[in-house]
C-alpha cells in the first residue's frame, strides 16, 4: 500500500528551503516532467507518423530503463539489431550490384542471417558456465555474422553456411568446451605418466 503525502511534504515541497535537498529535487523532476509530457504531446499531435515515432521512443526508454543494470544484455540486444540492419543492407546492395534489386535469394539470405543473429543471442544465454562475458560473445557472433554477409554480396549461396559456421564456432568457443576437453585430456594423462615413471623406475631399480 502506497501512504498518501503528508501535509509536512506538501509544505516541504512548496516552502523549497535551500538545505532540503529532497524538496528542491522533487520539484525540479516535477516541472521537468510535466514539460517532457507536454512536448511528446504536442508532437504526437501532428500527424499519425508523429504518434507512432513517439509511442516508439516512449517503448525504446521503457525497455532501457529495465535494463539499465543489466548491461551485458543491452549490448546483446543493441548489436542483434545492429547486425540485422547491417546484413539486411548489404544484402541489398549486392542485389543492386548483381542488377536483380528485391531478388528472391537475397531475401531468404536476410531472413538467414535474422535467424542466426537470434540463434547467437539466445545461444550466449543458454551457456551454463561461459567463457567472459555473454554480450561480448554475441558481438563477436554478430561480427562474424556481418562479415559473412560482406561474402555473400558476392556469393549469395555462401553467405548464410559461412555465417552459421562462424555462429556456432564463436558459441563453442564461449562455451568453453574445448578448454574442459583439454583439462579432462590432462586428468587422464597425468595418471598414465605417474604409472609409466613408477614403471620406469622400478625396472631401472
């Protein structure tokens, strides 16, 4: 249950004594709220796109303020969408350099690197016990990402295999597998050292 504002506060706020740092605060975010309100009001008022680039900034701010502590998965999220108009626009640019603008293949290759671009942002969070940090293993996913679409302007049919592979190599990499094979490697072996030096220096006796 939220408590109603005492008449303390009340004259606290409207006395606005210099040492009273809350009251001089709290006015200050009032005024600049009512403003902020009246300005996105005014300009949602001109026009349906006016209305709809407001209602996406208010949303964008929204989701910045619940991530504001969670930094790792803002920059993830950041550079998803980054990438994805990164390889949707050299998609397009290798259609107008090939001549078929809005070719087929091109927009499947788009909808490709979109998927792969998800895949590596959903696969840096299902990492049980990651290497580093999960935003900077979806960055370098997705610039692996770019740089095979940079390719398939080229070659459209290598595009999507090469960004996969470089996908799934950057996620088994953070993973870690190949640093818990090595130490299983090395659990193993040094027991058959141990034995073969015993062994050795038995037969040496």
């Amino acid at each position: 249950m939220t408590s109603r504002p005492s008449p303390e506060s009340l004259r606290r706020l409207l006395r606005q004594e210099r040492d009273d740092a809350w009251a001089v605060r709290l006015l200050r975010r009032i005024v600049l709220g009512i403003a902020g309100a009246y300005t996105l009001f005014t300009f949602a008022s001109a026009g349906r796109a006016a209305f709809v680039t407001v209602c996406g900034l208010l949303v964008l701010a929204v989701i910045l303020w619940m991530l504001r502590r969670r930094g790792q998965l803002l920059l993830a999220l950041v550079s998803t969408v980054v990438t994805a108009a990164m390889t949707g626009y050299l998609a397009a640019v290798g259609d107008i350099a090939r001549g078929t603008a809005g070719g087929l293949l091109s927009g499947q290759a788009v909808l490709g690197y979109w998927a792969l671009g998800a895949m590596a942002l959903l696969g840096a969070w299902m990492l049980r016990q990651p290497r580093g940090r999960r935003g900077v293993t979806v960055v370098l996913a997705d610039v692996t990402l770019i740089g095979a679409s940079v390719v398939g302007m080229l070659a459209p049919f290598l595009g999507v295999p090469l960004g996969f592979l470089g996908v799934v190599g950057v996620l088994t990499v953070g993973s870690g597998t190949f640093h818990s094979v090595k130490k299983s490697e090395r659990r193993v072996k040094r027991p058959e050292v141990r034995r073969v030096a015993v062994a050795a220096d038995r037969g040496g006796r």
